[in-house]
C-alpha cells in the first residue's frame, strides 16, 4: 500500500513553478503574473516608504523640541502686586526652588529664565523675536543650541553680546560681529509714563536649532542682562527644567510640583505639543489603513490570475486528478502560485522601500532639483528637510500584513481547482 504524499512534496513545487513560467501560447497566464508582482512590490514599496518617513519626520519633530527647549517649565500661579494691582506671575526665590527641583530624581537641569518679545531691528530691517535669559553654563547645556556642527561663533562669547536663530540673521540680514537693537515698550518707568527701552547688542553666537519656528523667532540674552532689560532685578519668569526621560516626563510632575513649593505649577512639552502630536497620530493610523488597502487591491491580482490560470490548465488538472493526485496536492499547487509571487514581490518591495528611506536625501535633491525649486517650504513644515527613519517593526508590519493578504486571496481559486470534477474537465477535451 503506498504511503501517503508529504505536503508541499518536490512535485508539487515542480508542477507550480512549470505553471507560472508557462507562455501564453501554452495556456499559461505570464503577464498576469507579472502584473500581480509588479503590483505586491509597489504597494509594499510604498507602504514602507510612508511608514519610513512617518517616523523618521516624528522622530525630527520631538528631537527638535527636547533639543531646544524646555521638558517641563515650572512657574508661579501669580500673586496680586499691592502696588499696581496686576497679577505678579515671576519667582522672587528662583535660585531655591531651582535647587530644590534638582533634587528631584531623573531632573538634569533647573535654569531660571527672563523670557519676552521684543521687536528687533538693523537699519532698515525689523522682525519680531521672543529672547530668552539665560546664563551661559545653562545654554551651553542645550544641545540644539550649543551645536557647534551647524552653528556659526563660538558660544563662549555669549556673555559680551547676544545669541540669536539662523532665520533671526537672515531676517536682519546680520552676521556675527555685527549689532542689532533690541526694542520693548515696557521699558524704564519715569515720572510721565513708561518709555520704550532700546539696547544695542553685538551678535556672538548665531545657532541653527533645526526648527524654523525656533531659528526664526528666538534670541539669548545674558541672563542678568536680561533682568535688566525686562525690569526683572531680583526675579525670573519662569524655570527650564530638563529631565533624563522626556518620554516619561509625565510621571516626574508631582514630585516636580511639590519641589517647586506651594503656588507654583509646571506645564510639559506634551502638554505644549499635545495637538500636533495627536495629529500625527491620527494621520499614522489613517496612512496605514488607507495603504494597507492598497496592498489588499494588489493581492486582488493575484486572484485574477489564478482565477485565469485554474481555467486555462482544467484539462491538466482532471489529467492529474486521474492519475492519482489527490484534491490536497492540487489546492497546494495553486497555493504555492499565488504565494510565490506574494513573496518575491514582498521581497522586493522591502528592499526597495529600504533603499528609499537609507537614501532619501540624495532622492529628494533630485526631485527637487527637476521640480525647479525649493518644494520642501520650512516655514510650513517646521524642519528643514523630509527625514526617514527605518524602523525594524514597521518593515516586519508590511511584510506580514502583504504575506497574510497574498496568502489568504489565493486560497480561493486554490480551492476551486482542487474541487474540480476530473470528469467535468475532461468532458469536452
């Protein structure tokens, strides 16, 4: 008694590979196939290619905001001033508090910061800045700032003059050396009224932070310049605290509240971007779903073409059904048809969305340089160049969501060839 077949046993894998390299002109489908894998490969080349890009243009967002600005900003609730009557929101014991917030664990950095907006100007040019007091062992903590790669000055002169964003300079069309006015209209108090105060300030340091918001608006001040220039002797605005985990950043807040001391209340970088990081999420999720669609559209190839192929070999199948060759090793035969070419367009499709996102840049400076101009406009988008970041998980997600969906749709006309009545497919023949 003969034993029974192994699945997927050598002649099964033959007969599929004989059908799908079969011509035209011997009943076989070639072009459908070749537009099924032609049709895998772009979908997961596109998939990947999203998915790259997606992360990698998150990944630049938060890195810009943790690089150069506060984690968590701690300040006062604000008390009613006896003499004017305004809310006084500044800290009177920053220094105290700043250490005490130190001591908090996961804190690196407690600053005290004078923070305003002025208008700044050079000759003829004026634009709007919002300066930033700080002491220079403190902004030489900040790693976007201090960046020696892409900033211009040496950021050890900061305290004889001023610091100020590549998109401030370009504004003022200034360079280092050169020296720009600071205007605020709360300036000195006098007898009459408040008078416009207006200082003058050689640029030190110019530093690119990789955000166009932040190049373009914002200038440092030495911090008791600052103080000074604010009307804030004896006071700062608020503290720059900056933590080992930003991620986390959500569980250090009470510790953090109760280091700062009663009155006093903290806001995050999640907090101050929570908006934007909630869109992100949700195009995330709909990208996914709208390309995994496409993927699903080009699996569908694949049932045509086995569709096409199980009528075309009908004789070869009720041949082979009278030979012995059981409904299992049939439906295994044009399985293997329709996942063969789900697999080798996957592959493909991995490998060229992996060249996509490794060489991206050179991709986009060709795009760019055919389009004409600058399509990548920083003032809308924030940073200032398209970035992609692999990441191992979004490749395994594509490759299995295309094999799951390449697999499942050639399970059908799989099942129709091998329920195949021999005697029907040879009827007429």
């Amino acid at each position: 008694m003969a034993g029974k077949t192994a699945p997927f046993a050598p002649f099964e894998w033959l007969i599929a590979w004989r059908y799908l390299r079969a011509k035209r002109a011997e009943g076989g489908v070639s072009t459908m196939t070749w537009i099924s894998l032609i049709g895998i490969t772009l979908a997961v080349f596109a998939l990947i290619a999203t998915l790259a890009v997606r992360a990698g243009f998150r990944a630049e967002f938060v890195d810009t905001i943790l690089g150069s600005n506060a984690h968590v900003t701690v300040y006062s609730i604000g008390q009613i001033d006896a003499e004017t009557g305004r809310v006084d929101r500044t800290l009177h014991d920053y220094e105290e508090m700043a250490a005490a917030v130190r001591q908090v664990p996961g804190v690196i950095r407690a600053a005290p910061l004078v923070k305003g907006q002025v208008m700044a100007n050079m000759r003829d040019r004026n634009t709007g800045v919002e300066v930033f007091g700080i002491t220079l062992e403190n902004l030489k903590t900040i790693p976007r700032i201090n960046a020696p790669e892409t900033a211009q000055g040496n950021i050890e002169d900061f305290e004889q003059g001023i610091a100020i964003g590549s998109g401030v300079a370009r504004a003022l069309g200034v360079g280092l050396g050169d020296r720009i006015r600071l205007i605020s209209p709360d300036g000195a108090r006098t007898a009459f009224g408040t008078s416009p105060r207006i200082n003058a300030y050689d640029v030190t340091f110019i530093f690119e932070a990789g955000r166009w918001d932040i190049d373009r608006t914002r200038v440092y001040l030495p911090f008791s310049e600052a103080q000074s220039f604010f009307n804030r002797e004896g006071r700062a605005d608020e503290l720059e605290v900056m933590v080992a985990e930003p991620e986390r950043v959500d569980q250090l807040t009470l510790d953090l509240m109760r280091a700062a001391g009663a009155g006093s209340q903290v806001w995050t970088w999640q907090d101050s971007n929570s908006g934007f990081l909630r869109a992100l999420t949700v195009e995330d999720n709909v990208m996914f779903v709208i390309l995994s669609v496409l993927v699903l559209i080009a699996a569908m190839n694949i049932t045509s073409g086995l569709i096409m192929l199980v009528k075309n070999k009908g004789r070869d199948i009720g041949i082979l059904r009278t030979m012995g060759l059981t409904e299992g090793s049939v439906l295994r035969v044009f399985f293997i048809c329709g996942a063969f070419t789900g697999l080798i367009g996957t592959a493909l499709g991995v490998l060229l969305g992996c060249l996509f996102a490794i060489y991206i840049d050179p991709i986009f400076g060709l795009v760019n340089a055919f389009s004409g101009g600058d399509i990548w406009d920083p003032s809308i988008r924030g940073i200032y160049h398209l970035p992609a970041r692999l990441m191992l998980g979004d490749v395994l997600s594509a490759v299995a969501l295309s094999l799951t969906l390449s697999f499942i749709v050639t399970i059908f006309p799989a099942r129709r060839a091998a329920r195949m009545n021999p005697v029907e497919a040879l009827r007429y023949e």
